[in-house]
C-alpha cells in the first residue's frame, strides 16, 4: 500500500542519500562550523590506514526492510513512547539532538544546509545542537553511543508481511 503523499513529500524533502566525510582538514573540509576535522595535516604528515566505504550496493539490504503504508504520525509523547518500546520499529522521527560532551568521531546523524546547494552535513562538534528526521535505526545507534536525542513527532509505518 501506498504511502499518504503529504509523507511521501516529507520523506523526499527530509532524507539525503549518502554521507561523504573525510574529517580532515582543509580546503575539503564540510563547510560547518558543527563539523570539527579529526585529521589536521599540519600536525600529522602521514596517516597509517585509510578506509573507504563504497555503500551503493547497500541499498539492496536495506530494502527489505522498508515499512508500507498506510503510516501514522505520532505525537511527541508517543514518538518517545516507541523510542523506548521497539528502537528498531520501521519508523522516522523529525528530533532534536546534542551530540555528546568528548566525542571524538564521525558525526552519526545528518542535517540538511540551510544552503541547499551544499547538501548535508554531520555534526560531530561536541556541544552541537540541531534538528533533524531520521531513521529508527539511526535514532538507536545514536543513543547507543550516548548522543541526547528529544524527538518532536515521527512517522511509524506498517510491516511488510512475506
């Protein structure tokens, strides 16, 4: 079934498609004053290991998994009701988030610019506060990881049955 259109619009409006980071410094660099560089090539000349993450074909997998509609919207109370109740529910919740006092990493959840021109970005400066819409999973991995997390609303939907 379905999702209603007003969502549908909301999700394509709200949602990026990838997270490309390098986090270090220079004319590269995410152009946020939220973002903070982990690497400064002026004080390290050479790193030890590089990985890179191709996640296309990632798609694949997560498919699956996707919720239907028809969806719900929730309240804030009920939004943080099923936070707590099912933290992989198939769900988006539009939050508001502080990334965590010593947090030395990649930044976990994305905000659109307000320049749309320059897509997103990943806050990881500690201290940092915005708001944003993001998957459950997003949202659990977060919390996991001790990032304060007060959602204002979501949108749950239905499982898909085999």
């Amino acid at each position: 079934m379905p999702v209603e259109d007003d969502i549908a619009q909301e999700i394509h409006f709200t949602s990026g498609l990838h997270h490309y980071d390098h986090l270090v410094a220079g004319e590269s660099f995410a152009k946020h004053e939220d973002c903070v560089p982990l690497i400064d090539p002026a004080k390290t000349k050479k790193i030890s290991e590089f990985a890179y993450v191709d996640g296309r074909f990632m798609f694949a997998g997560v498919g699956r998994e996707l919720g239907i509609g028809p969806a719900i919207r929730l309240n804030q109370a009920a939004a943080y009701e099923l936070l707590e109740q099912d933290p992989y529910a198939r769900a988006r919740f539009h939050v508001r988030f502080r990334v965590p006092q010593g947090w030395n990493h990649v930044g976990l959840l994305g905000v659109k610019h307000l320049d749309v021109r320059e897509g997103w970005f990943y806050p990881n400066r500690p201290g940092a506060v915005h708001d944003t819409w993001a998957d459950g999973s997003e949202i659990h991995v977060a919390l996991k990881h001790g990032w304060e997390i007060r959602p204002h609303e979501a949108v749950v939907f239905r499982k898909a049955s085999l």
